[in-house]
C-alpha cells in the first residue's frame, strides 16, 4: 500500500502535468507585453489598433471557452486538452510568421481559442482529480504554471529586446504547448467524467493513481457514483440547470469572482508592464527589464500562495489579497498623480506594481483556478466553469481594449484608482457570498448551496480531509 505522502505525490505530479497547459497561456500574455512596444512602430499602430492587437486574444479566448464546457462533457477534458495544446503551438509559429498586420490578428484570434479551452479543461481536470485535502494546492498549480510561463517570456522577452526580435518572442510560446502536447499522453481522462460517461471501470483505474488504498477508493467511487445518479440526465445540463435555486447562488459567487478578478487591472499590468513603465519614465530596454524581474517575484508569490491555500483557507487569503491589491493601486496611482519627476516616484512606481503582484499571485490569482471549479455541482460544472470563463473574458477585453485610452482621458492616476475602488467592491463582495471550501468534498457542494449556504453534516463513513 502507498503511504499518503506518496499518493499526494502521484496526485501532484498528474496536476503539474495538466498544468503545464497554463505554460503556455502565460507565456503567449507575457510575450504580448514586450512585443508591443516593437509592433507599434512595425505596423505604424494608433492607439485603437494597439488596444485590439492585445484585445484580438481575448475575442478568441471568449469563442474557445463558450464551447469548452460542452466539449469537455462530450470529448473529455483531456481530449479537449490535446486538440488545444497541438493547435496553440501552431498558431504561436504562425504569429511569429505573420506577413502582415492582418494574418497577425487571425492568428492571434485562434491562439486565443485555444486559451479559452485550456482555461476551461484544464482545471476542472485538476480539481476532480484530486484529493480533498490536496485539492487547493493542485488546482493552484494551474496558476504557479501560468506565473512561470509569463516570467520565462518576460525574460524571453528581454533577451530579444535588444535586437528588436518581436517575431522570435511569439514563436518560441510553441515549446510549452509542445510539452503540454507530450506530457499528456501520459495520463488519463478524469475520474468524475469517466463515470459521467458510464466507463466505471475506466474510471476506478484513474482514481487508483490518487487513491491506490482499496477502501477509500471504493468509498470514493460510491459517492461519485451516487451522486451522479442523483443527478440524472447529465448530457443535457443547460443554462436552465444553473438558474435553479440550489444552483444560482453557485453561479453568481462564480460570476463575481470572474469580474472582480479582472478589474483588479490584472491584465493592464500583465500586457501593459512595460508601457506603464515607459510612461512613467524608464527607458525601453530598462521597463523590459524590470517587468522580467518582477516576473520572477510572480512565480515567488504563487508558491505562497499555493503552501496558504489549504492551509489558511480561500476565504481570508482572498480578501487579504483584494485588500493588498487595493493599496498597490492606490499608491500607483498616486505615484503618476506627484509625477516620474518628484524624487522617488520611480521607486514608488516599480513599488506598487511589484507590492501588487505579490498581493495577486498569493490570493486573486489562484481563487479563480481554485475555486470556480470547486462552487458548482458535479453535473453543471462545465457549463458553470464555461459561463465563469466568459465573464472573465469579457471583462479582460473591456479592459485591455480601452486601457489606453483611459490613460488618455482620465490620467494614469485616475485609472488605477479606479481598479482600486472597484476591487474594494470586490472584497465586499466575497466577504459577503464566498464559501470556505478548504477540506470540502466536491460531491457536498450542491447541498451547502441548498441548504441556506450551511455546510452538512459530516457523513463519518465518506470522506476525510486526507483523501478526496
């Protein structure tokens, strides 16, 4: 028999894999940012046609996340993985190739669609794959892996900054979706849509490289089980499935989460790093460069996060986060109100923005991998996942496709004290509806929804918090 430290090991190592999925989305965001401070000059871009370069992704993102939730129920999450995974890595080489502004855009649209399905696949894979206790360290595995792959194309980034190379940082993002490619290969489907699909004996085989102890599997399997045949006809879950009250509750926490997470100005900071630095009065190759320094402090932070998580619980780590972030872009944006030419504004510029990554990376950064999978019922879960994706979506493109003209029109300061008194709605928000998942198993979410947001009583013969 495993010991329990090594049947968290093997659940860690099939999260990492799936993970690696978030390589590559990080990687093609962060590349995105150094990239544009090229292709402004090489397409002769106005200030419209910057903001819908880096918008065009997330368009794409919104069409692949929109039918995600149906593939994944259909195909399989590791399936949908796959196919998106070989697609990215082609459409990165075909960006980096792209002749002219146009074949640019249509590349950077189907890149983004292979975002939105591994956004959506990816972590409802590692949340039903893994154990109870484990559960938020895997699924914010998913996060470390995006924190990575967006400080290695910082770094990429910066080394072909000073050739003005902007083609090689795009082509380079097909190496993690080459090893997403690969690693996949080596392992299987999810327990949970096995058993969706009536492949029990499939299933039971995947839960086995988690829970290889033969009572506690079959404790696990009869819950899943049960739970899906109290669940009926799963083929045909719907938006009408998500509107029914034990379920609502589920989608508007999922809903805001998705929001509020965006208009913290994640994504501002992530595409715009160093053209917020270049107009606070650094020079090109220096605002790269900080922004791959603050890259690594990036991947630093989501490790805490990750070791808090289950530990400390989503509920404080997230309003903790939310009320961080709140200071950073209050500071920010008082560092442009004084102006770059008072004494020490660039150091309280550089300050906020890092202060701001530690606060994201620990906590708003991972809840949206962690806990949206985790909120919805078994039998909703892709489609609760895919609706969550677009709201998230939609709000990175409102944002990324008018940032810059906020600038314009409102200032820097008034911009990014407008992301701080929306993000201390947001932390208004969770302390209102968030439930604390910590140690939860997913098969009881329904019930805590059901039940006036009341948790139900421990069943002593199901599970415990070793195991899930």
């Amino acid at each position: 028999m495993k010991s329990p430290d090594r049947t968290n090991t093997a659940g860690g190592w099939l999260a990492a894999i799936v993970a690696l999925g978030a390589l590559a989305v990080g990687y093609d965001q962060g590349a995105m940012s150094g990239a544009l401070l090229f292709l402004k000059h090489v397409y002769r871009l106005t200030v419209f046609e910057r903001e819908a370069m880096v918008s065009i992704v997330i368009v794409g993102s919104f069409v692949g996340a929109i039918f995600s939730g149906r593939w994944c129920d259909a195909a399989g999450r590791r399936t949908v993985l796959l196919l998106a995974s070989a697609l990215s890595g082609i459409f990165a080489v075909a960006t980096g190739l792209a002749p002219t502004y146009a074949t640019f855009m249509a590349s950077r649209f189907l890149i983004g669609v292979t975002i939105g399905m591994i956004v959506v696949a990816a972590p409802m894979y590692i949340s039903e794959f893994s154990r109870t206790a484990m559960r938020g360290r895997t699924s914010a595995t998913f996060q470390l892996a995006f924190a990575i792959g967006l400080a290695g194309s910082y770094w990429v980034d910066f080394l072909f900054s000073k050739s003005g190379n902007w083609r090689a940082m795009f082509m380079v993002g097909a190496v993690p979706s080459l090893i997403l490619l690969i690693s996949l290969l080596l392992v299987p489907d999810s327990p949970r849509w096995y058993f969706m699909k009536g492949r029990a004996a499939e299933g039971e085989a995947a839960l086995r490289r988690v829970i290889p102890e033969d009572g506690p599997r079959r404790a696990e399997v009869e819950r899943i089980s049960g739970e899906l045949q109290r669940t009926r006809d799963l083929r045909r879950a719907s938006l009408a499935d998500l509107l029914r009250p034990a379920v609502r509750m589920a989608l508007l926490f999922a809903v805001g989460l998705s929001f509020f997470g965006q208009f913290t100005g994640i994504n501002t900071v992530t595409y715009y790093s160093p053209t917020v630095f270049r107009y606070a009065g650094f020079a090109r190759s220096d605002a790269i460069f900080i922004t791959a320094a603050i890259g690594i402090i990036t991947v630093l932070a989501t490790v805490a996060g990750i070791w808090l998580v289950d530990r400390w619980g989503r509920r404080p780590l997230m309003l903790t986060s939310q009320i961080t972030i709140v200071t950073a872009m209050t500071l920010l944006g008082l560092s442009f109100y004084l102006g770059p030419r008072l004494p020490g504004m660039a150091v309280l510029t550089v300050g906020s923005v890092v202060l701001f990554h530690i606060a994201f990376s620990m906590g708003m950064g991972l809840m949206g991998w962690v806990y949206v999978p985790e909120v919805f019922p078994n039998r909703v879960r892709a489609q609760g996942q895919s609706i969550a994706r677009l709201v998230t979506y939609l709000s990175t493109f409102t944002i990324t496709l008018t940032f810059l003209s906020m600038l314009t029109a409102l200032g820097a300061a008034g911009t990014f004290w407008i992301f701080a008194a929306v993000t201390l709605l947001g932390a208004i928000f969770v302390s209102w509806i968030a439930p604390e998942t910590k140690n939860r198993p997913l098969e009881t979410v329904e019930a805590y929804w059901s039940n006036n947001r009341q948790w139900p009583a421990p069943d002593p013969g199901a599970d415990d918090p070793a195991r899930g």
